[in-house]
C-alpha cells in the first residue's frame, strides 16, 4: 500500500471549505424589520398669529407614505425668520419683530413647515402695571390703586370696558374696595393685586404696600357729643389703651359695625355718663349711634 501523502494548500482548501459549509451564507434565515421611512412632517400649534415676546408651542408628527406615525422620529427646529420669530429645540417659537416667518421642523431629509406671522402689537394688551398713590400709610389712612395696561412694546394699551379685581394678600393687614381705595387696618406688609379679565387668561400684578403704626399714640382718648355728632370722629389710641364715650343728656349708643375680632362690647342706649372700653387689639374698628342715622365713628388702635 502506497502511503497517503496531503500538501498544505490541500488541508487549508479543505478546512475552508468546511467552515463555508458550516456557516452558509451567514445569514440567520429571519429577516430584519423594515425601517420606517419619513415621507412628510405635518407641524401644527394653537395659533399661528403673536406678538412680540408672546410664545407658542409646535408639534411635529412624521409619518411615513401611508400616514403612519412614525414615534421614534426627532424633527430639527428652524426659523427661515429670527429676527421676526426664533424657535427653540423643542419646538417653542417667540415672537420678535412685526413681519413672517416659516418655522420648519426637518427629519432627515424631509421638511414640515408652519407660517407664523408677529404683528406689531402696538396698543394691544399684553401686561397690566399696578401702582399705588401711597407706598406706605399708616394705620386708618386710605391710599387709591390703580391698575394701567402696556402693549407688548412697553407702550400704553388701554383696558377698555374689561373687569378690574382687586384684592391684597393680606386683609387683616390692608383692605381694598371695587374701585381700588385701599385701607390700612394692621401693620405690616401686604401684596395689592389687580387681576384684569382678558378672556380665558387674566392678567395680573401686585404692588407692594406697607402699613405703619402712629407714633406717640396716647393710652386714653375720650369721645363726646355734643348734638348728633362723635367728637373726634376719629380716635387714635395705643393698643391695651381705653376710650372714654362721654354720653350727654340726649340718649345715644355706641354699636360697633362692622363687629370685627377685638371690637369691645356694645354700649347700649344711655345718656348724661361716662363708658369705658379697652382696645387690646390693633385695627380699625368703626362705630355707630343706631338712633341717630350718620353719626358714625372711628376708634384706631395703634402697636
């Protein structure tokens, strides 16, 4: 028998040919999911007419050729405008300057477009500004509010015939009526608010208000009257302090109206006597004489 004899070239063929046969064609035999493809990009947004520094937000939506949408799709944001109207990374636009702009959102190759067109908004209400004729006003005083519109250049932008709500953070501390006079009946610190009806959104703003105590406010103070008047009809007075009504010949009484937290007890109807009452409480506590219509009074209790 002859001997087997095999060459290099041989094996390596050979092996090779094992390991085609083994692997195929390397393929698994599944096929891959087709990837979507972007045929458009629809952007929409609730309005497409601003006002410079006004905002509104877009969404985009990639859909392939058969309208299916394509979830995983991240558009790119440009404004072919920004000095009319720039658009951030998420799709929020700002308006800047009167004129248009079209806003794209582009996936891959393929582009969704929006046209947003900035007016000037010149006398157009944008924001309302609160002030206050007094800052600061001591306890018992009264300070008007008053409430101004501004277009979204800083330029005047009237109310019209809107609804003007007033109101302050704090009415233990300061009181507001509907027309915006404000009162001082604590110390401290307060928000004055103006909240002005602009359809479904109203716009708002707050002016700081300070209310002081009265210096040398005295311990005791009297209230007389003579005829149908209190004298004084407003009465200062220190906190823990009394007050002395002085009553005539003439019957009157003292009812405290509104009674608020620390008012002292009624006086009932009397006449030619002196009655005492004790004011441990700051504020403003208004009275009346019931039997004798507009004779009205004011004790102020000061810290």
């Amino acid at each position: 028998m002859k001997p087997v004899t095999w060459s290099l070239s041989r094996i390596v063929a050979g092996a090779g040919v094992a390991l085609l046969a083994a692997c195929g064609d390397g393929s698994s035999g599944v096929t891959p999911p087709a990837v979507p493809v972007v045929s458009r990009v629809d952007v929409s947004a609730a309005t497409t007419a601003l006002t410079p520094q006004q905002t509104v937000q877009l969404s985009a939506v990639a859909r392939t050729s058969s309208g299916t949408v394509v979830g995983s799709a991240q558009p790119v944001w440009s404004s072919t405008a920004p000095t009319i109207a720039t658009v951030n990374a998420s799709g929020l636009v700002t308006g800047v300057a009167a004129g248009s702009a079209t806003i794209r959102a582009t996936v891959g190759s393929v582009n969704g477009t929006l046209d947003v067109t900035v007016t000037s908004g010149v006398g157009v209400l944008a924001t309302v500004v609160v002030n206050a004729q007094d800052l600061t006003i001591q306890l018992g005083q009264l300070t008007q509010a008053t409430v101004s519109g501004r277009d979204a250049m800083g330029g005047t932008a009237a109310l019209g015939t809107r609804t003007v709500t007033w109101s302050t953070s704090n009415p233990s501390i300061a009181t507001i009526n509907t027309a915006g006079v404000v009162t001082g009946v604590g110390v401290g610190t307060v928000s004055v608010q103006a909240s002005v009806a602009d359809g479904s959104a109203p716009k708002t703003a707050t002016v700081p208000l300070t209310v002081t105590g009265i210096p040398n406010a005295p311990t005791t103070a009297d209230v007389v009257m003579p005829g149908l008047i209190f004298n004084p009809t407003e009465t200062v007075v220190k906190q823990g302090g009394t007050v002395r009504f002085v009553f005539p010949p003439l019957a009157h009484n003292v009812i405290w109206d509104p009674r608020l937290a620390g008012s002292p007890a009624d006086i009932n109807t009397t006449s030619s006597v002196t009655v005492s009452r004790a004011f441990p409480a700051v504020g403003v506590f208004p009275f009346k004489c019931t039997l004798h219509p507009g004779m009205d009074g004011t004790v102020i209790v000061s810290a």
